[in-house]
C-alpha cells in the first residue's frame, strides 16, 4: 500500500512512476488452457487426454444438459484443474437476476451431480461479449460461483474483483483470440499466423504481467 500511495504523489508532482505488478507476484505472468464444449462434452475427450499425458492443469466448460452420460470424462477435468457451465445467459433480455439465479443454480447442480458432488464456481457464456447485471447478480444469487470468463479480448489480462454487489465474483479475461478465431473455418491458414497470433498475447501478458489464456474450442 505504501508503495501505491508513493506513486500517488510521485505522479501529482510530476515525478516518476514506476510500473508494478499487481499479480501474480512473484511471478513475472501466468498462464491456462481452457477447453470449451461447444456441443458434446465428449469432444473434449483428446484434449483432456493431452494435458494428461503432460502433466499440465486445464480449465473446462461444457454445458451441462450435454454432459449426460460423460461423469468419467467431466471428473477427469475436475482432477486437471476445474469445470465450469457453460451456457446461454448473458444479457438483461435473458431474465431478471432472481430468474437467472434458479437457471444457474439447477445448471450448477446438475454439474455438480456428474462431478461426484464438488463444487462447480466458474461460468461463460455461450454468447460473445460482457456479462450484464442481470447475469453477474444471478451468478451471486445463485451461489458457490466464484469466477466467470468473457470470450471478447478485454483491456485488462489480469483477474479482475468485481465491485460491489458483485465482490464475490472475479473476471478472468482472454488475452488472445482462441483456436476457433484464429482459423475462422480456414484449414488453409498458415500456421507461422497463427504462431505470431498467439504470441502476440503471450508477449501482452508477460508485458503487463498478467494471465495468457489460450481457449481451445471442442
């Protein structure tokens, strides 16, 4: 605190100011892979097996109505890392914070059954862009969550704690544009592109020295 309220002054009698990182001391950055379910959870079956094999954690989110029948493959990413819903609620048009908090409550549930009954605390959208209100009250309300994640490029790429009402909860941002942006449906692209793509966020959080999440979609 010291050392913020230092810059304070420093930057009100125009004198230098030093840049400091806020997390995730006393690294200089980090990273996570998160894989996303846009169908059948089962299509996350490789990447799971992947991360696996290299000993590496990874962040997944699928949506719980397709995950019928996958309790072996959902508890496999909960023992990598951790599972979160992933579904449509996003804006005001979805329902009032009370109407959303019962949907991502019985979805949370849901999850929870297939996990072996451990807790489910992230959330994102099916939809692109920001959380409203509406949803972010409704992930309070419905307790337990913890976390959501945007699927936009944002301004910060550290986890951001969201203000009041919604302290409980904190943003972790994309850095980069996932797999599915970066080929757009193109098989042709070149691989150097898409190398530079991802590095380009690699360099963005290490200058800034926040998180790289690279979101493989399933």
């Amino acid at each position: 605190m010291g050392t913020v309220f230092a810059n304070m002054m420093n930057y009100l009698r125009r004198k230098p100011v030093i840049w400091v990182h806020d997390w995730p001391h006393p690294y200089s950055s980090a990273g996570m892979m998160t894989g996303v379910a846009d169908d059948n959870t089962q299509s996350l079956g490789p990447v799971v097996d992947m991360l696996e094999s290299e000993n590496f954690p990874g962040t997944f989110f699928v949506q719980p109505e397709n995950s019928q029948g996958q309790s072996a493959l959902v508890n496999r990413m909960y023992d990598l890392g951790d599972v979160g819903v992933y579904d449509t609620l996003r804006t005001r048009s979805d329902g009032s914070t009370a109407v959303q908090a019962q949907r991502l409550q019985r979805l949370r549930s849901t999850l929870e059954g297939l996990a072996n009954g451990r807790p489910i605390k992230g959330y994102r959208s099916t939809e692109r862009g920001m959380l409203s209100d509406e949803t972010m009250g409704g992930l309070v309300d419905a307790g337990v969550y913890t976390y959501f994640m945007p699927d936009s490029i944002g301004r910060r790429t550290t986890p951001k704690v969201m203000g009041e009402p919604f302290e409980s909860l904190t943003r972790i941002g994309v850095t980069t544009r996932s797999d599915k942006d970066i080929l757009g449906g193109d098989a042709t692209i070149s691989m150097d592109l898409a190398s530079s793509l991802i590095q380009d966020g690699i360099r963005r959080a290490e200058y800034e020295g926040g998180l790289f999440n690279m979101v493989y979609s399933g």
